[in-house]
C-alpha cells in the first residue's frame, strides 16, 4: 500500500503533528522558571518568571485586585495540574487586578503565568504560612 519513499515524509508529519499536540496551549508557552514554591520560600528571588499550577483553595477580593490562594501541584507535559502525582509543592497566591469569581475559582484546576514579587505571611490556622505572590499574566482555567 505505501513504499518506502511515502512512509518517510507521512512519518515526519505525523511526528510533527503528535509534538505539537504534546505542548501548554499558548497562553501558557514560554520560559519559565522551573523553581516550585516551596523552594521559592527558601531562596526567594524577586521577579521570578513562573508557570506554576495547583488546585484553588480560596479567593480574596479587594477594592484594588482579587487573589486566588492556591495548593501548587506538580505540572503534566501540558502545564496542567498532574493527576498522576499527587505531590503538593506548597500553596502560592495569584493575584489580578480585577473581580474573581469565588464560586468559579473555588476547587478548580489552573496554571498561572507571571513573577513572584515576594513573600507575604497569612495565616493557616494557627500557622505562619510565607506564600509566594504572582503578579498574574495568565490564570488558565482547566
């Protein structure tokens, strides 16, 4: 059915089609630090390029801007949240200025593109917690 002159370029297509299938979608392409969280908290470096992922715990709205305080997860080849792992990285809070929806965002997948612009500490229970902040570009919605 094919020869072997055919089944070279239809195996170059195909392969070239399957590795763009394998990639975030484009709001979320780029370079990016591979630095988690948790490791952020020990080391912090301001204006950090970051594409971090998680599971949103809580949302805060403010006259000013709106936070999402989210449990970071460890990214699948699409930087969604991995369902495969389970590992927790720490928590992180994105904030944009402008209203979030909390029974939106509430218990939803997301990756968040943009720079951690430091630490701040709020409260987990009786616990000091020190959540990096993200200025947010992009709060992807899985």
């Amino acid at each position: 059915m094919f020869n072997g002159a055919m089944m070279k370029p239809l195996i170059l297509v195909l392969s070239l089609l399957l590795t763009a299938c394998v990639q975030p979608p484009k709001p979320l392409r780029g370079d990016y630090s591979t630095m988690p969280p948790q490791q952020y908290q020990k080391t912090p470096i301001t204006d950090l390029r970051i594409r971090w992922t998680g599971i949103v715990i809580d949302v805060e709205n403010k006259p000013e801007h709106s936070c999402l305080i989210i449990m970071a997860k460890v990214p699948n080849e699409y930087a969604r949240p991995s369902y495969q792992n389970r590992v927790d990285l720490g928590r992180f809070i994105a904030c944009k200025p402008k209203f979030l929806e909390p029974k939106y965002f509430k218990g939803r997948a997301v990756t968040v593109t943009g720079r951690v612009k430091r630490l701040v500490v709020k409260k987990i229970d009786a616990l000091d917690y020190n959540y990096p902040l993200v200025d947010a570009d992009v709060i992807y919605v899985w």
